[in-house]
C-alpha cells in the first residue's frame, strides 16, 4: 500500500472576498450633519427640549412599571412581589387616611356644645385608638407575612426592607400608590389602559 498523502482541497476560503475599507471613508460614513445652535438661548431652548422628552418617557415607564425607570428602592423582584401581594388585597391600613380626614372633619363641624363635647369625647377616647391599633397591627403583619413570603418564593433575594416597604404601601390609598398597582383585590390583573 502507498502511503503517500493524498492533497485535500482546503474547505476554508482565503480572505474575505472584498477589500478592507479605509478608515476614513468608514469614518465618514458614520458622520452625521452637526446641527450646532445658533446662540446661547437656542443651545439651552434644545437641552430643555431634550430634558423634557427625557422625563416624560421616565414617566411613562413609571407607570408602565418598566423595571429600568423605577426608582431604587421600587426595583428588584422582592419589591414587586410585596407591592403585588400588597395591592391583590384590602388592608385595614389602607383606610388610614380616608378615616383620619372623617375624624378631622367631625371635629371641625360647628355642632352644638353638647353634641360637639360627645363627637370630640368619640374621637380622642375610641376613634382615634382603634384607627392606630389597626395600622400598626395590620403594618406589623404585612411586614411579616411579605417577608416569609419573599423568603420562601424567592430564595435568593434579600428581604431587608421589603417587610417595611409592604407596610408602607399598605398605609397608601390604592389610587395614590406608586408605581400603580398591576393587580386588583383578589389578584386579577389590571386592565391596561387604552
């Protein structure tokens, strides 16, 4: 038997097939016409433009709930499982403000003496007890029971602060939270809106 090799065509090309581009012809073509402004109060006419588009596409992101324009301490799945575990129910803590501005209000109303000493004795002995009595129980358990949650369902996230930021949210009137909640009370999705 011959052992001589036998010459195998090469499979790979040799070379690109088309020349190297210049660098300055490359360069030119990534030029773009400078639109310098013409004066001072143009150049700052443009940035203030330009900041002002920025911002509301900030916003819309917010309140789309787009992860990249949220604020630090909204960001993370931690805060979105708290903020989703806090709006898919109805918290005693969420009427917090609703029921202090009742209270303020029956103070204010010009009752007669005797009427205006009972509603006053209502408030400052049972109403204002019992409202604060709720808020910090429901808090103390919402922190708990989003901390346990974030525990067990995410594993590897932290939960420092996650417990605090649930209690907050709770205390928030659902419409005025933020970021707006994704979820209803019961754990439907929100509609989006047209």
């Amino acid at each position: 038997m011959d052992d001589t090799p036998v010459p195998v065509d090469d499979p790979k090309p040799q070379g690109k097939g088309r020349p190297t581009p210049k660098r300055r012809d490359q360069e030119s073509r990534r030029r773009q016409p400078v639109h310098a402004p013409k004066d001072r109060k143009e150049a700052y006419r443009q940035m203030r433009a330009k900041q002002a588009a920025e911002r509301d596409r900030a916003r819309k992101g917010m309140l789309a709930g787009d992860e990249r324009y949220l604020p630090a301490r909204d960001k993370g799945p931690a805060r979105k499982f708290a903020r989703d575990w806090v709006d898919s129910r109805r918290l005693p803590s969420q009427y917090f403000l609703p029921f202090s501005l009742l209270i303020l209000l029956a103070t204010w109303v010009p009752w007669p003496i005797e009427i205006r000493a009972a509603v006053l004795n209502i408030v400052i002995a049972v109403g204002w007890p019992i409202m604060m009595i709720g808020v910090v129980v429901t808090g103390v358990y919402v922190a708990w029971k989003v901390k346990r949650e974030v525990a067990s369902k995410l594993p590897g996230e932290s939960v420092k602060g996650v417990g605090f930021y649930a209690a907050m949210r709770a205390l928030q009137i659902r419409k005025l939270r933020f970021p707006p909640p994704t979820v209803r009370p019961g754990g439907k999705p929100v509609p989006p809106k047209k």
